[in-house]
C-alpha cells in the first residue's frame, strides 16, 4: 500500500506538471525562439543580470542577396568556449538574444562561402548591438567548380562535433530517419538496432539538442520522416549535472543530434501510414506534431506484426529485431514547452508486445574434457508497459536554475518457456558439432536409448519448461540546483538529490526432467517447484560539487556523493508432495500442485549498500588546450542479512578505492582536436551472489554464493582523434580505449564428468582486461559524386576465471581477439544513389583448458545499394546483402542473401501521397547468428526471425503552415 501510495503521489505530480505546461504564464516570453546547434544551454548562460541582444543581416557579396540558412555561432572570449547559434531566416536576418555582458566572436559560416569572424563586445549601457550587414565570399576552392558548392559536404567538423547534412544523403520516399543513419559514413546498427557512430555506441537521440520521447530515445529515428531534418550532429554529451557545474564526471553520453529544418517548425505536421502483406503482416502508424518555434507536440501509434520496434516507421524499413517474431502495439505523447526561464519536456507512452522465440545453441565448454551441448527452446511471452517522465528546467534567475526529473514506470508480462537439451563428449567431425536435432524435438519426450547414447558419447539429457509471471514498478524523482556568484561568474555549488523506489514480483513455477548415461548413482534427477519472489527497494543519492576559479583560466574542483540503497527480497520456494510427484513425475510441463514449503530452498535477504566518493581535481581552460587532473576515493560498504532454514546470518563488506582522474583536450586547428581520458567506476555484487546458499533447481548448472564477494573496481582510458579538411572534405576519427577491473567477479566452477553437471560460485580474480581500437575515414574520390568510406576495428581481451578440477584449483583463461574491416563506395547525383560495400570480421577464441585449440570464425559480406528515381515521381530502391560464414558449429557454416526492393511512386503536387510495393528478403534466407565467447565457453545461437514477405503500402503526408508561412 505504501507503494502505491507513493506512485499516486508522483502521478498527482506528473499529470499538475503536464497540466500547467500549457498555461500561458503571465510572467513568461511566449517569444523565445533561439536554439542550439552543438551546445544545449541557453545563450549566455545565467552570469549577469543584464541581458543583451546582438543582431544583423547576412548577404552574398556579389549579387547582395540575402542568404538564409547561415550558421551564425557565438562563442566566448577569450577561450572560445561554445555560448549558443541560430540560423538566418529567409531575408538573412539572425537574432542573439539573452546575451551576458563580455566579449565574444560572432562566427558566420555557409556552404561555398568564405566564413566570416566578427569581435563584439557587449556592455552593460547598451544592450543591443547591430551587425549591420554582413557580406559573405565565395570560398576559393570551390570556385571552379561552381557544381560542387550547391552540395552539402556528407560530414563536416565544427568544434568537437560531427555534422552530417541531411541532403548528401538520398533515401527512399516516405523513409524515417533511421534509413538516412544507416547511410552515414562509419555509422552501424546491430540486430537490436543499437547504433555505432564510428565504434562508439550511441545512447541518446536528441531533436535540436532537446530530449525526445524521454522514455525511449529511439522513436524520433522510426517516426520523423528524412524531409524534415536539415543535419545530425554527433558529439558527446556531459550529464545534467556536469552541465551545470563544470566538473566532469563519469556520465558522458554519445548523442545523435536531430536539427530540423527551420521552414519545419510552424504549425501542423504529420502522416498516416498503413500496409498489408503477405504471410498476413501488417503495419498501421500515425504521427501527428505540432511544432511552433522551440515548443512541440508529438503524438504517435504504431501497430504491426514485422518486428519493427521503437513506435515503427513507414516507408522503407528494415530496421527490425532480428529475435523471435514479434506482435507489438504503441502509443506515445511527448511535448516540449520552452521559454526564457522555463522549459518543461515530458513523455507518456504504452506498449504492448506478444513474441514467440525460437532459439537453437550449439556450445563447446571448455572443461579438463572438453564436452559439447546443443539445445533448443521455445518461447512464448506478453509483455505491457506504461511509462511516463518530464524534464523540468527552471531558470530562477540570472545566477541561479533549477532542474527536476520525475517519471514512473510499471510493467506487467508473462512467459512460457519449453526446452530440450543434449549434451556430449563427442569428437568433432570436419570441425563440426555432432548434430543433435534428431533428438532434441521439442514437442517430442523421446529419451536417447542407451546404445544410441554410448555411440554418441553422450552425457546427459533434459527436457522441461517453465512459466513466469511477473509485474514491475519503479518510480523516482531527482532534482538539482545551481548557482553562480554574482562577484565572479566561475565560482558555483550545485546540489542534487535522486530518490527512486521500486519492486518486483514474480511467480515462476518450474519443471525440469535430467537423465544421466555416465553416471551409475544417479541415472536421472526431477525438479518440480513454484517459486514465489518479492523484491523491494529503495535507494537515494546526495551530490555536491563546487568550483573555485583560481584565476579566468584555472580552478579548483571538488565534489562528494554519498549513495544509498536498500534492497528486500523474499524468496519463497514451493515443492510438491512425494505423492503428487509421483504422478506428475513424466508429464511434460504441466503446473501440478506444489504447496509445501521448502525451507532450506527459501530465503529472506536484506541487503543496505552505502557508497561514498571524494574527488578533487585541478582544471585549465585555455584557447587550445583544456584539461583536469584530480584524485578518487572511493568507500564502499555493504552489509547483508539473510534467512535460509531458520538460521539467521550477517555478511558485512568493506572496501576503499583509489585512482587518479584525468581529463585532456588539446585542439590542433579549428577541425582537428584529441581528447584523451582516464577514470575509474565502482560496481556492486547482485544481492543473491553474496548468499552462501545453494540453488539446485537445474542440477546441470547448480549455483552458490559467496558472503565475502568484493565490489568490483574498473579502470577505463580512452583517446581520441577528430580530423576534418574542409578544402579535400576529408574526415578521421581514430580512437583507442584500454579497460581493466580488479577484483572482478567471475565464477569458479566445478565440472562433474559423470553427470555433466556444473557448480560454480562467484569469486574475486584481477586479470581482467580489454583493449580495442577504432578508425573511420571518409574521403571524396574526384571532385563530385563518388566517395569512399572505411571503418577498421580491432580488439583484444582476456577473460580469467577458476575452475575445480580434482579437488585442485586451476586458473582458466580465454583469450578473444577480433578483427574487422569495412569499405564502401557510394556514387550520388540528383537521380541515381549507388553504394557497393564489403566486410570481413574475424573472431579468434583459445583457451588453456583445450589443449591451446582456438576456435576461428570469419564472416565475409558484400552490400550493394541502388537508388533511382524518375522524373514522374516514381522511385525505385534496391539493397541486397550477401554473407559467408566460416568457422561455425554444427552445420552452420554457410552463405546467404537477404535482398529487398521498392517501387514507389507519389501523387498531387506537393506529393503527399506515395503508394510503395516492397518486397522483403525475396530468396527466403534471412537468419541471425549471434556468437558469444565468455570465460567458460563459446556459443553459437541462431533465432527464428521474420522471413520473405511482401507488403503495399499507402503512406500520406500532410502539414499545416499558417497563413504567414
């Protein structure tokens, strides 16, 4: 009840918050219109009370015409550091308002033109200051050839940005945006569509530097369609509190940063789409947004049976979720209220999802002797969630703001699973596995007879299922507060607090049947319980940081944080009696009564876990160069106690940790910077590893805890490089990252030869590490049309852990080395887009344990492609894949081609209308191959996936400018 209580309350909250967002306020400027381009703070940050305005007008120099468009920049004095931009409208006139007293450069840039820099200084007696007009230059590379300055550049670099223009890149009619990310040069998406951007994973989608959908940062790129964005911007992203303080810490995001277009951002947009197929697939979405300057709302549905996540799309899709076949519902609100002191984002959104899974493993365990396991499981899930959050940043005056951050989230879903396994010490054959489908029909309980067995070495079988049910709910509620000294504007204290409460409550009813062919104790085991876990927590945490300004350039950091949290959880286990057992004991997977306790399989755990941290650091800003060096410490304790059997117990840890911090950003040129950095992060023990019980209830994979388990400890360094030549269009980024955890957790396992069976428990070992490198170029080959784009990665890392064997503990080491390269070509112009692509990726897995034997994989593809469109509104796309895989278990070495294609043709005028036919995987081949290396073995697992369809779609487009527009 007192959950509930609480979720009420914060709903209370939410729901006045959404409410009052849409009064007009007497107090607020309805007219802010100035947003940012690679900086997200409002211009001139909160420094003096006094607020100017600087103005003019852009034109081109020969013909006096107004230019609109023009990047306008203000960056601060001395140390040029980013204050905000705009760009001009259609007569070429710009506006900075809500500008600090000080000195600045005005920086002019335009495609073409020669950029321009202009000194302003602002003083208190005259708050605006008029440009007048500025007269841009042609650039003199690009005179001669004039073709060459109507087209963007695909990438350019402003300060420790990545800018791709939207319109280097075509894409088909009625795409999102997700088809244009997956045209940008070094950028990958994997089955889950997680986004790479030159090696490093994205987190967060911004639209104009603002959060969008804060409950899922993915829907802006399935539901905003390519013709409303002008550019996207990649860059790292400090945290909110880093933001507001000027101390960095270890909550850096990699961001994709939506701009839309200026002429977009008035009145009414939107679309309706829908599609029926073959194989009964289906699609249905809606988009509706009101955009009016800087303030929007979004509403969106989405419903379709094609495994197209995140809110689907339209138009020409096929970034899916390439596991199981999934059944998904959407609806989601979002809106964005922003004025001069107050700007209030918030998000609602409800999902709903049926999937069926199928996954077939094949795994080699690396053991004294070496054993082998294939597998197959079923599953069967419906999952609904509802969630909500709002960002509200309040800016009280010019020295102090205010930000807060509530949200809720409740999810309630079920899961049936079924399973079939074999395991084996079967010798390979031509590198293979021994193939085990012929015994692991789901749907069928036929046991291996025992010469079948003793022909194929065969350890144990097992077969079972089990059926979940479940309800999760988290709410919580942070808030920060900043402030600046009004005697100098670089000293400031923030403060921040975050509270969260949360549960989850789960019954999982469990059959499982094992039959063992080594082993003369013990020819079979049966498990059959109901267990029932209630989980709950709570947790906070307190920050601090201050900044002393030394001098305009040095300063003195520091800052503390002390985290809470405590955990409750029972774990009730059920059994069924010896009679009911008997009767159920070879019925596969049924739900049979189970209602006696078991006491010694039933535990009740408390666990409080306190965090504290002290950071000191020194930092500089210069004109080129910027950097901080400091000190942790770290002090981590955690108390745990626990019920097991009627018996009570305690297990107190405590633990202290120390490392350097460090921070460099040194800038070569305007386009050329490298940032190099260092930090450590805490990470602590699940819960029901520090309890010394044992949990039986696979007898193939039993597993202990362990009460003096450690927190871990991670060491992390990373470089990076950022080069761009605007006059060859030129782009580099190279990076190198460097990883090593003490005290890392990894289970020490002891192996049983007779029953195949597996008891491991968590422990501490040093030795972790990992190492990887990444380079991205992208180059333009002749003066217009072609270019040629290159990703190359490589990594190495070393997986310790222990295994029991004979009663002697020996260290057991995996060692995975990876090599990728990737090349692609891609000729434009303003009809035809062709891209022709190649990858190799090589994976390379020994271990101590298998006589030195590694297991090599390679995987080859060829991308092609193809993109024309016709005079007449008609479109035509094409992109086939083909891929070679070597090295793999069990039969699943092979090749395949997935090729899709479009035709589409759009009416009216305005073309509001397309009509598309796509056809998706015309040869019937697509299949996800997944292969995971760990310390103890390697995996390949292959999904059941959504296949050959096609599908007709009617997709209509329509806006609403207002009659000034």
């Amino acid at each position: 009840m007192r959950h509930l209580n609480l979720i009420k309350v914060n709903l209370y909250f939410l729901l006045l918050a959404f409410f009052f967002s849409f009064v007009e306020i007497g107090h607020l400027q309805a007219n802010s219109s100035v947003f940012s381009l690679t900086s997200h703070e409002k211009i001139g940050g909160a420094k003096d009370k006094v607020k100017a305005v600087i103005f003019g007008q852009v034109i081109e120099d020969a013909s006096s015409q107004p230019l609109s468009q023009v990047t306008i920049q203000l960056l601060e004095l001395p140390d040029s550091s980013f204050v905000g931009g705009v760009t001009t409208d259609a007569k070429g006139d710009f506006s900075l308002k809500n500008i600090s007293i000080g000195k600045y450069l005005v920086r002019c840039s335009y495609i073409g033109m020669r950029p321009h820099e202009q000194i302003v200084q602002v003083f208190e007696k005259q708050p605006r200051v008029n440009l007048q007009t500025i007269k841009l230059l042609p650039d003199e590379y690009m005179i001669d050839e004039l073709v060459v300055t109507a087209e963007a550049p695909e990438v350019t670099m402003v300060e420790d940005t990545l800018v791709y223009a939207a319109s280097a890149y075509r894409t088909p009619p009625g795409a999102m945006v997700e088809e244009l990310i997956k045209k940008l040069p070094g950028a990958e998406i994997d089955e889950e569509g997680n986004i790479v951007i030159n090696g490093k994973p994205i987190t967060k989608i911004l639209v104009d530097g603002k959060e969008f959908f804060l409950n899922d940062p993915k829907v802006a790129l399935k539901n905003l369609p390519v013709e409303m964005i002008e550019k996207i911007s990649a860059y790292d992203k400090t945290s909110d509190m880093a933001k507001a303080s000027g101390i960095d810490d270890e909550d850096d995001e990699a961001v994709l940063d939506l701009t839309i277009k200026p002429e977009m951002k008035k009145g009414w947009l939107g679309k309706v789409n829908g599609g029926i197929g073959s194989s009964d697939r289906y699609a249905l979405n809606g988009m509706l947004n009101r955009f009016k300057g800087d303030d929007h709302m979004t509403i969106i549905y989405n419903r379709n049976n094609t495994n197209d996540m995140g809110f689907g799309g339209g138009g020409y899709s096929q970034w899916q979720i390439k596991q199981g076949q999934n059944e998904k519902q959407e609806l989601g609100l979002d809106f964005m209220r922003d004025r001069e002191k107050l700007q209030i984002n918030g998000s609602v959104s409800w999902a709903r999802n049926d999937r069926i899974k199928n996954l077939d493993a094949l795994n080699e365990i690396y053991n004294a002797k070496t054993n082998y396991s294939s597998s197959v499981n079923r599953d069967f899930s419906h999952d609904n969630d509802f969630s909500t959050s709002f960002k509200i940043n309040w800016t009280i005056d010019s020295l102090t703001s205010v930000l807060i951050r509530p949200n809720i989230k409740v999810s309630k879903g079920r899961s049936t699973q079924q399973f079939k396994s074999v395991s084996s010490y079967g010798a390979l054959v031509d590198n293979q596995f021994v193939n085990f489908n012929q015994f692991t029909d789901i749907d069928s309980l036929n046991v291996v007879e025992d010469a079948d067995a003793d022909a194929l070495d065969l350890i144990n079988q097992q077969y079972g299922g089990n059926h979940i049910e479940k309800d999760n709910y988290r709410t919580a509620l942070s808030a920060q507060i900043n402030r600046r000294w009004a005697s100098n504007k670089y000293r400031s204290i923030t403060l921040s607090v975050d509270g969260n409460v949360g549960g989850n409550n789960s019954t999982n009813w469990t059959d499982r049947h094992v039959y063992y062919y080594k082993s003369t104790d013990t020819p079979r085991s049966d498990r059959l319980q109901r267990l029932e876990n209630e989980n709950n927590n709570y947790s906070y945490r307190l920050r601090m940081a201050y900044n002393e300004p030394i001098t305009e350039h040095h300063f003195l950091q520091f800052s503390y944080g002390y985290n809470y949290r405590h955990n409750k959880q029972d774990r009730v286990t059920y059994m069924p009696t010896e009679e009911v057992m008997a009767q159920y004991l070879d019925a596969f997977y049924l739900m049979v009564p189970m209602d006696s306790i078991s006491l010694d399989k039933s535990k009740f755990i408390l666990n409080d876990y306190y965090n504290q941290d002290f950071r000191m650091a020194y930092k500089y800003k210069g004109k080129s160069v910027r950097y901080s060096a400091g000190f942790t410490a770290s002090s981590q304790k955690s108390v745990t106690s626990y019920t097991v059997g009627g018996l009570e117990y305690d297990a107190p840890q405590h633990v202290w940790n120390y490392s350097p911090t460090f921070d460099l950003k040194y800038r070569f040129s305007k386009r050329s910077a490298l940032r190099v950095n260092y930090r450590g992060r805490t990470s602590q023990p699940n819960i029901l590893s520090l309890i010394p019980t044992t949990d039986d209830s696979n007898p193939l994979n039993i597993r202990m805890g362990n009460p003096d388990l450690k927190p871990s400890y991670s060491q992390n360094l990373s470089a990076q490089y950022t080069m761009f030549h605007p006059k060859k269009r030129i782009s580099v980024m190279a990076a190198l990252y460097y990883s090593n955890t003490q005290n890392s957790i990894v289970n020490r396992t002891t192996y049983d030869e007779a029953t195949g069976g597996r008891t491991s428990q968590p422990i501490n070992i040093n030795g972790n590490w990992n190492s990887a490198g990444h380079l991205a170029l992208n180059i333009p080959l002749g003066p217009k049309h072609f270019s040629l784009s290159s990703n190359s990665s490589a990594n190495y890392r070393e997986m310790p852990s222990y295994q029991l064997i004979n009663n002697e503990t020996v260290k057991n080491r995996t060692i995975r080395t990876g090599l990728s390269q990737s090349l692609k070509f891609t000729y434009r112009n303003d009809e035809l887009d062709i891209g022709l692509g190649s990858g190799i990726t090589y994976s390379k897995a020994a271990n101590n344990l298998v006589d030195n034997q590694a297991v090599e994989t390679q995987k080859y593809a060829i991308n092609n492609t193809f993109q024309y469109t016709f005079p007449n509104s008609l479109s035509f796309s094409s992109d086939a894949t083909m891929s070679i895989r070597k090295g793999f278990s069990g039969g699943l070495d092979g090749h395949d081609v997935v090729w899709n294609m479009q035709l589409a043709y759009s009416f009216f005028k305005e073309r509001q209308l397309t009509m598309t036919i796509q056809s998706f995987d015309l040869l019937h081949q697509q299949n996800t191959l997944i292969r995971n290396t760990n310390a103890f073995q390697s995996s390949d697992r292959t999904y059941d996936v959504v296949t050959a369809y096609w599908m007709v779609k009617l997709i209509y487009r329509f806006h609403f400018f207002g009659k000034n527009s």
